[in-house]
C-alpha cells in the first residue's frame, strides 16, 4: 500500500471513532497490497495479487461501511491466499453453473464473517448490528448469479485467464 492510500485512509480517522491506525497496521504487516483502481462498480474486488479499492466510493458510506468493506476485501484476499490460487480457479472452472455460484457465495460468506471478526478485534466493538441492516441488502445473490454466468466457462483452469477478467472490471 502505497502513501497516498495510507494517507487518506489514516483521514478518515477524524470522521469516526474506528481504530483505523490498527487497520493501516495490519494491511502493513500483512503485506497486502491495495490499489487504488476506477472499477466498473463496487468498492472493492479482491485477487490473488492485491486488493483493488475504489476509495472515491468512499466518499459516499459512513466509517463503520468503509471500515467493514476494506475488511471485508482483506477477507477475499486471505482466502484466496490460505486457499491458493490453483484451488479457486477450479472451483471457479466448474463446468457447473451452480457450482460456480455456490463458490461465489460461500466466498462472500468467509469474507464476510473475516470482516466481521477483524472488525471487531481492531476496535474492541461489534459490528453485527450494523452488519445485519445491511445485511440482505448486501449479500445480493442475485448480483451473485449474474457474476457466477459472467465467468462461467471462461477461466478454465488458467491463471492469464483470470487475470484477463479481472482486468475488464478495472477502468484505470
């Protein structure tokens, strides 16, 4: 994580009273790296090399979203790491459907439940019931099915693949 990124995330401090000196820490220990990126929607996309963040979607959710979001971002990456990169290209290879969807899903649940764990760790509070007014409105499942038919047959087993639609959801 570059300055620039440390720097306006360390400003959201005075809008909140999230610790978000441990979150800047923990990035750093971690060796995570996050990029700044214009994405084609979203706040954030997670890959086996780095953590894209749209921070000028920021702007526009209060700390307690914008803390639990890069979170749960950090979540996805840490997945996709302890996983490795082999197994979520299978997983995302199914020549089912509803295989890749389920993939999805259940990844969108570990990361949310990371999130939701290193939140409350880092600021000594929880944010279960925030997260649960939000909650079936974020875990949109049918945004889910449309990722999953989005990619469907199109990774097949191959890293330059992958990387190929990740880049189609990165302006600049």
């Amino acid at each position: 994580m570059d300055n620039n990124i440390s720097s306006e995330i360390l400003n959201w401090q005075s809008e909140s009273n999230l610790n978000w000196n441990a979150l800047v820490d923990y990035i750093y220990n971690k060796r995570i790296v996050i990029i700044d990126s214009k994405l084609k929607s979203g706040f954030g996309m997670a890959t086996y090399y780095g953590i894209h963040l749209n921070l000028d979607y920021f702007k526009f959710v209060n700390g307690e979203i914008r803390y639990f979001l890069i979170c749960h971002e950090i979540g996805h990456y840490v997945s996709l790491i302890e996983q490795g990169l082999d197994y979520h290209l299978n997983m995302l290879s199914s020549s089912n459907l509803n295989d890749v969807y389920n993939h999805i899903v259940n990844e969108e649940k570990r990361a949310d439940d990371f999130a939701l764990n290193l939140y409350n760790i880092l600021n000594n509070i929880s944010f279960e019931d925030i997260h649960n007014n939000i909650n079936d409105e974020y875990l949109n499942k049918n945004g889910y099915m449309e990722t999953a038919k989005y990619i469907f047959g199109r990774i097949n087993n191959n890293e330059q693949n992958y990387k190929n639609i990740i880049n189609e959801f990165i302006i600049i």
